[in-house]
C-alpha cells in the first residue's frame, strides 16, 4: 500500500523492498537505474536495523542515498493520506546522508565495536577509488585515527580486488613492486608528508606486506624516532634514499606529483576492472540497454565520489 499511495501523490519512481530486507539482487537491479536512492523505512528499531544495512549495501556499491525514518506510529500511506505531500516533502528535506546514517547508529556501539564495522564496509566497498573519502568521512565522525581506521583495510581490499584466485602475470607484478617501491621512496625521503600520500590513496595501493610494514613504521615513530624502529633492510633502503649521493629534498611537490600521476593511472584500470566485472555480474539478469544504464549509473557515482573528496 505504501508504494500505491507513492504513486499516487505523484512519486512514480517509487518501488518497494517486499520486507525490511533490501536483498543483493535488489541493489545490483535499481544500479541499473539510478545511482541515487532515497530509503524510506520505519523509524522503530526494525527499520532502523533495515536501514543501516540497505545504506552499508548502497554505499560499498557506490551508490549514494539518503535516509528517511518514518515518524512513530506513522507509514507513508497514513502520512500522505493524513498531512499530505508537504508534509513528506519537509521530512525527505531532512533526510540524513547515508554514510552520517550509518555513523549515527554505530554510537550505539562500543568504540571497538565501530571502528571493525567501519573496516569492515571499507573492506567491502568496490569502487577502490572511493575507498579514500569514505574512510576520512568515517574517520571524522567516529573521532578516530584515520591511520588507525585505514590499519587492515589495504589486505582485504587486496583479497577483494587481486587476490582472486591465480598467480597474476609477471608483468603485473613486476609493475606493482615498482609502485611500492616508489611510494616508498617518496614516504622515507619526506616522511613529514604521509598525509599527502594518503590523500591520494597510496597506503591503500601497497600490495607488498613489507612496504606496509614500512609504512606503519614511519607512520607510528614520525621522521625523528623511526630510524630506530627499522630492521636492517629497511634501514639500509632508508639511508640509501637520504643519503648524500641522492637528489636534494627541495622537490617535494614535484615527485609527490609524478607520483600521483602514476597512482591515477592505476586507479583508472581498478576502476574499469570492477566496473567490467560488476558488469559481467550483472548482464546474467539484464540485457545490452541495461548494462549501459547500469554504467551510466556507475560512472556518475564515480564522479559524485571525486567532488566529495
């Protein structure tokens, strides 16, 4: 009755989950159509529960949504029938962003408690590209370290997005180790700029669990005290980028600019792989029109993510 009444006061683009559970096949399907959704639910513990999940499933898609919790003892048929559409119109003004959502239900929470299911949905998200600004925005509203928030994160999105099964080509590997290599050698020459190296994501494009470790290192003990807290190996590639026979350290933003140049180029095939594969994904349940809507839908998602960030 809810969905009727929605369409009958004139929101024809209204669909109903059949439950309080937004099911995967349901998110892979409305994908297809758009890559903003509205969510519309109880605001009893039941739809609270409900909404908290179908946001987690929106978001880690990279669909953006907003909430609204019907106020106690009312539905959307009652409210439209009874107050009308302003009334519903002032209550989808209010209507909180779907990640704050989420971050307002996790208070209920231990800390501890938080700050796994925020590791968690980053874990899950498969956009890698969107991976960055969804863990600064947690990071803020949980009043957390965001290095601490981002400590795991990089393995399971590793298991998600390389670790499929198979040896990946020499090549690709070849490719990788160099990448590490280099952000590394930028993190030991200017140790000071971690947080510019984590706003373009390059805690999370290290592969290799030695150049992590490194990175945690220098994150933990600063410039001054991690010289001290370094094996031999890594101490030895330390004094090796710092050492007198290497390029002064007065060209900051223009290595820090290669760099980025590099890591926007390897977004941009993680990118085109997860939005093939949820492609592929998809096609076994819809045709060529759809699909086409369907990375329509991605591709401004994409876009929203890059203006946030």
């Amino acid at each position: 009755m809810d969905v009727l009444t929605l369409h009958q006061f004139g929101y024809a683009n209204a669909v109903g989950v059949l439950g309080t559970a937004l099911t995967p096949e349901q998110v892979k399907r409305l994908s297809g159509f758009a890559s903003r959704l509205l969510l519309l639910f109880d605001g009893d513990r039941a739809g609270r529960k409900a909404a908290l999940r179908s946001c987690e499933m929106l978001l880690t898609r990279g669909l953006a949504c907003r909430v609204v919790l019907m106020p106690e003892g009312e539905d959307i048929d009652s409210l439209l029938r009874g107050q009308g559409k302003d009334a519903f119109e002032e209550l989808q003004a209010r209507a909180r962003d779907g990640l704050r959502f989420c971050v307002e239900a996790l208070r209920a929470l231990a800390p501890r408690e938080s700050v796994e299911w925020a590791r968690d949905f980053l874990g899950h998200v498969e956009l890698p590209e969107l991976v960055s600004p969804y863990a600064s925005a947690l990071a803020g509203h949980l009043q957390i370290s965001e290095a601490e928030l981002r400590r795991g994160v990089a393995v399971r999105l590793d298991e998600r997005h390389g670790g499929r099964g198979g040896a990946a080509p020499a090549a690709n590997r070849a490719r990788q180790n160099m990448r590490d290599v280099q952000i590394m050698i930028f993190a030991v020459r200017y140790p000071e700029r971690l947080a510019d190296l984590r706003e373009l994501g390059a805690d999370l494009a290290l592969r290799s669990p030695g150049a992590r470790r490194f990175w945690d290192v220098i994150e933990e003990w600063g410039a001054e005290e991690a010289p001290y807290h370094l094996d031999d190996r890594q101490k030895s590639f330390w004094f090796a980028q710092r050492g007198p026979d290497k390029a002064p350290l007065n060209n900051g933003d223009w290595e820090l600019e290669c760099l980025r140049r590099d890591l926007e180029t390897y977004y941009e095939s993680t990118k085109k792989s997860s939005v093939s594969a949820a492609l592929r994904e998809n096609t076994g349940n819809s045709d060529f029109a759809a699909d086409l809507e369907y990375l329509r839908a991605l591709q401004e998602t994409l876009e929203n993510g890059h203006e946030q960030s």
